[in-house]
C-alpha cells in the first residue's frame, strides 16, 4: 500500500488555512515557502530565482501564480483548479506581464494582507502600497501530524537508521569520511527502489561521519579526507522521502575510548560495556 497523503487530507488542510484566515481578520494570505505549499498542495518544485504564489482567501477557491516555466507542472497541485492556476512570464520579462504586476492584479484593494515571515523581502517591497500582517498560518497547521504524516515520518526514520547502519559497516580505523559519504548512493537506490511513489524533487539523503575531533564541533562541516581514527566519532544522517524527514545519529569509536570518553557518556554506576569497531 503506498503511503501518502490523500486528496481528502490535502483539502482539509486548505480548509483549515481559509478558517485561520478569516479568524485572523485577514482579506487574503499569501502563502509564498516552498514548504508550506507543499504542505497545503502536494505539489512539490524547485523556485530557485522564481517566486511561487498561493494566494488563500477565506470564502474564495485558492490560487497559485507561478512561473510560465512551472505552470503545466504545478498542475498536479492538489485543490488547486487549473484555472486558478495563473503564470507570469520569466526574468526578464515586460513590467507588465512580470510576477509583480500579475500578483497585484490578484489582490483585494482594500483589506489587510498576511504574508509568512520566510516572505523574501523583494515580495514585501512590492507590497508596501498594501496593509501587510506577518502570521505563521501555517505552521500552526503543521504543529498536528495526522496519522498519514506520523507512518511517513515513520518510513523516513525507517531510511535514516538504515543509513546510519550502512555508515557504521563502513567504519574502520584509519577509513576516510570519504567512504561513508559515498554509501548515499546505496541508500537513494534503496528509496527509489522501495518507494513505489517516489518523488525527486521531495527526496534527498545527507549522510556523513563527522570523525574526531571535527565530532566535537556541532556545526562544522566533515571533511572527506578525514580519518576515523581515535574517536568518539558521530555517525548523522538526514534523510527526506516524499516531503518527509527524520534524523539519525550514533556517537561511536574506530578505536577503545580513552577512560575520559567513557566516563562522559556513562552515568555514575553504569555498566553497559562499549564495543568498538576498530
């Protein structure tokens, strides 16, 4: 069976934006991450330069405007009406048949106008004629997963410890990082093998080793000739399948940990032993 999320569960969410709409007193949201449309359309898409539109309003059909290029594509977006989907020519393009002069043509004259606080601030710019409001509509929305959404987040942990595994096989003393990068080939095949409905542009795996003493620096980036040698080494994994995402992670050593190590990550009395993989 595959797992996803239903046409049903998408025009709820919609739904659910329009009644957040009205309650906030809003004439009109405009819905403009790639996240949240997705979220509220199933339509997944690669913006780049090129904003992309939902316009939400609370007693109205909602619409999309997006780029020409886009607009066959976008057609899969899910409670959209094809009608209600409209284009704008690409940069560079006549002021007129611009995505600025296509949105204006879209929006209420009077009213106050909700915008998400990720909104680029070009978008805002050109609104600046207009009485605009930064709400988080919708990530209100996504705070409650249905039980579709749990089992798909479920499948992308399924990935990740999968993953974290492959890296671990992979470990040895004196390995490079280099080669455990290299397993996100085995793992994307994986995915797209398994997953019957798999989708490109919503899926993506990140998984590296981040070797010590690199390990200790939570934001820094592993470097592929690294070496696993001395630990403790962290094993991480990212992985989002269809829209949804999970993270692995394992603390572990190429190597015996020092009696500093230990002492760190056992509590006082503890008596689970270590294993290496050196």
């Amino acid at each position: 069976m595959k797992l996803e999320i239903s046409p049903a569960e998408y025009n709820q969410r919609l739904t659910n934006l329009q009644q957040a709409v009205e309650a906030q007193g809003l004439e009109l949201f405009i819905v403009t991450s790639l996240e949240s449309i997705f979220y509220l359309t199933g339509a997944g898409f690669e913006p780049l330069e090129r904003p992309f539109f939902l316009l939400v309003e609370p007693r109205r059909p909602p619409k999309l405007l997006v780029p020409k290029l886009d607009q066959a594509h976008l057609s899969k977006a899910v409670g959209i009406e094809p009608k209600n989907i409209r284009a704008y020519r690409e940069y560079p393009a006549p002021p007129s048949v611009g995505w600025p002069s296509r949105l204006r043509e879209m929006l209420p004259v009077h009213g106050v106008i909700g915008v998400e606080p990720t909104a680029r601030r070009e978008i805002t710019d050109e609104l600046a004629d207009h009485t605009l409001q930064t709400v988080s509509l919708v990530e209100q929305l996504r705070k409650v997963k249905s039980q579709a959404e749990v089992a798909m987040i479920a499948r992308a942990a399924r990935y990740a410890d999968f993953a974290v595994g492959r890296l671990m096989q992979n470990s040895y003393f004196g390995a490079s990082v280099a080669e455990g990068f290299a397993q996100t080939r085995t793992v994307s095949a994986k995915i797209i093998r398994e997953v019957d409905n798999w989708d490109a542009l919503t899926t993506k795996v990140l998984m590296a080793t981040w070797a010590s003493p690199r390990s200790a620096m939570p934001h820094s980036v592993p470097m592929l000739q690294d070496r696993l040698t001395a630990g403790p080494h962290v094993a991480l994994v990212l992985t989002r399948v269809n829209g949804y995402s999970a993270e692995s992670e394992r603390t572990y050593f190429t190597a015996p940990p020092s009696p500093e190590a230990k002492s760190a990550a056992l509590p006082t009395g503890a008596t689970r032993p270590y294993e290496s993989l050196g």
